[in-house]
C-alpha cells in the first residue's frame, strides 16, 4: 500500500514539475466576456477616459488647398479639419499637443495619413492653433468628442420668430 502512495505522489509531483497545472501565459489568457464592461467607455484609474490614440500628428497644407477630400468637400487649409484613416467622415476629435498642452477640435472630413506611424494629419489652420506648423510634426492626443451643436443662422431664428426678412 506504501508503494502504491509513493508512486502515486510521485506521478504528482512530475506532473506538476512539468507545469501541467500552470496557468495560461498572457498571449493565450482570453478574459471572460463581460456584457456590462462592453457597454462602457474604458477607464483608467484616475477616472478620467483614456484617449482614443497617442502618437504623431502631421499637417498638410497649400498643395492640397481646393481639392476634393474623401468627404467631397474641397479642402480649405483653414479650416479646423482632418484625415484620419479609420474614424467615420464627419467624426469631431479633440487633438491635444503633448508637448505645450494646447487643444483644438477638428472634424474628421478626409482620409490619411498615407506615412506610416502618423495617426493624424490636420489642416495648417489647426496645426496653427496647436503651435506645431513650423514643425510639421508633433505628439498628440485625440479623444473623440461629440459634434458641437449647431448655431441656426439669421434667416432661420427670423422664421422661427415670425419676423420677415426683408433685404
């Protein structure tokens, strides 16, 4: 009987030292599916949402001044725009500078950047806004953020108000 509990352990022990009982490494541990957790944006810590991307924003200029953009739209250098290779045409995103903290908002109106390793290339007048357009490139944040509301212009608050415009 002796004999039978000692092989018995030592079957044990050898399957154990060959790691039959450890657990998954990183790259094959899979978390359980959590219905609640798919609804909510990700969150670090802090409390604070984490960013949709960090990395290198380029800006593109007068060459492409007036030409069609991905959205049809022609592009205006001016303009508080941008090409971002996967967000949906018409997304607004907050673009932070890393490096001086100034923030502009930008819609999302064309398709890019084609170098590898930039996540963003913003029009010159939002590069103007961040301080980077002397640098042409610079590290930054996007946190995609909800459209701005809409201002009605003049003729449709006069509608609205039963007043005539009479030009």
């Amino acid at each position: 009987m002796r004999r039978h509990l000692a092989q018995g352990m030592a079957i044990a022990l050898l399957v154990a030292s060959l790691g039959a009982a450890q657990a998954p490494n990183n790259s094959e541990a899979t978390p359980a599916p959590n219905k609640t957790a798919r609804n909510k944006p990700a969150v670090q810590k802090s409390g604070k949402a984490q960013p949709y991307q960090v990395g290198t924003a380029s800006w593109y200029g007068e060459y492409f001044d007036g030409k069609t953009t991905a959205s049809g739209e022609p592009y205006d250098m001016y303009d508080m725009t941008a090409a971002h290779l996967t967000l949906p045409l018409g997304s607004y995103v907050r673009v932070t500078n890393l490096r001086n903290g100034r923030a502009v908002v930008v819609r999302v109106n064309d398709r890019g950047p084609i170098i590898p390793g930039r996540i963003i290339d913003l029009s010159y007048g939002a590069a103007t806004v961040l301080g980077y357009d002397k640098q042409g490139l610079q590290r930054v944040q996007l946190d995609v953020v909800k459209p701005p509301r809409q201002r009605p212009d003049f003729r449709t608050i006069a509608y609205n108000r039963s007043i005539v415009d009479v030009r």
